[in-house]
C-alpha cells in the first residue's frame, strides 16, 4: 500500500502552471516535525504535487505558512539531464489537502481593507454598490437626506 498522511507548514507559495494538454500541476513543500524525545524536534521538507482541480484551488488558497494535512502518495520521478546525469526526485501526489490554519494573511488583509474603504465610503455618502437598502420608498435615506440631493458636510461629518 502506497499511501501517505502529512500535517505541516508550507515552506514557500505554491507554483501553478499548466501542462502542454491542459491541465494544472501546482507544486510546493511542506515542513513536518519529528519529536525526538529530550525536547529535541528535527525538520523534515517534502516536495508536493497536486493535479487539476485540486491544483488550481491550492494555488489560490494555499501560500506560505499555512498549515495544511494531506493525504496522497509517493512517486519517484527519473529523467536525465543535458549532460546524461541521472536524477531522481520523490515527491507526494496529493489526493487531498485540507487547510487547517485559515486563509492567507494577504487574502484577509485585502478583505479587511475593503471592508475598511466600504465603511469609510458609507462615512461620506458614496453609494457603495448596495446602499438602495438604507433608502425608503420616496427616496429619502434613514438620515433624512433626500437621495438626489448632495450632502451637507455636518450630516456627512
């Protein structure tokens, strides 16, 4: 049986491409730990693939720091180079990986920074995209101004 389960960080951002036929390959690595006994902890870094679907999501969602679990199995790859040397290389193909330390930071800092331009907009009277709800029926918003009408500095203030 060829099967493999791994929890750890990744070491670096996944690399997406795609194959001359089409289909997405993303590779990236993962750091484990082994616990030694006597407090002592030795890194151990693992090459990881991931094909089509499963490749597109985690060159999306997946970045540097995560902590994910995983689940495939190895596969040794031979080739040779231009010189006639012989190099080999394991690596896990993945069937699952699942995140379990939450979104990238930068996905939530963008987040966070929308959120931040959607209050400050809201703050000055910019239609944000969905403001129709703050309006009644005779087109007067919830703070009395008409919606038509520009907004006097100490209402918007």
């Amino acid at each position: 049986m060829n099967k493999v389960l791994l929890t750890g960080r990744l070491t670096r951002d996944p690399e997406m491409r795609a194959t001359a036929s089409g289909k997405h390959v993303t590779q990236f690595s993962v750091a484990t730990n082994e616990y030694a006994g006597n407090g002592k902890e030795r890194a151990e870094y693992h090459a990881i693939v991931t094909w089509d679907r499963l490749a597109e999501t985690g060159g999306r969602y997946l970045g540097k720091g995560q902590q994910v679990a995983l689940e495939g199995r190895l596969q040794t790859r031979t080739w040779d180079d231009d010189r006639g040397a012989r190099h080999w290389k394991t690596e896990v193909v993945a069937a699952h990986v699942e995140m379990l330390s939450g979104r990238r930071k930068k996905d939530y800092a963008a987040e966070t920074a929308a959120d931040a331009l959607t209050v400050q907009a809201d703050k000055f009277g910019i239609a944000s995209g969905d403001d129709d709800a703050d309006e009644s029926a005779d087109g007067v918003s919830a703070d009395g101004v008409p919606a038509d009408e520009p907004i006097a500095e100490e209402v918007a203030a």
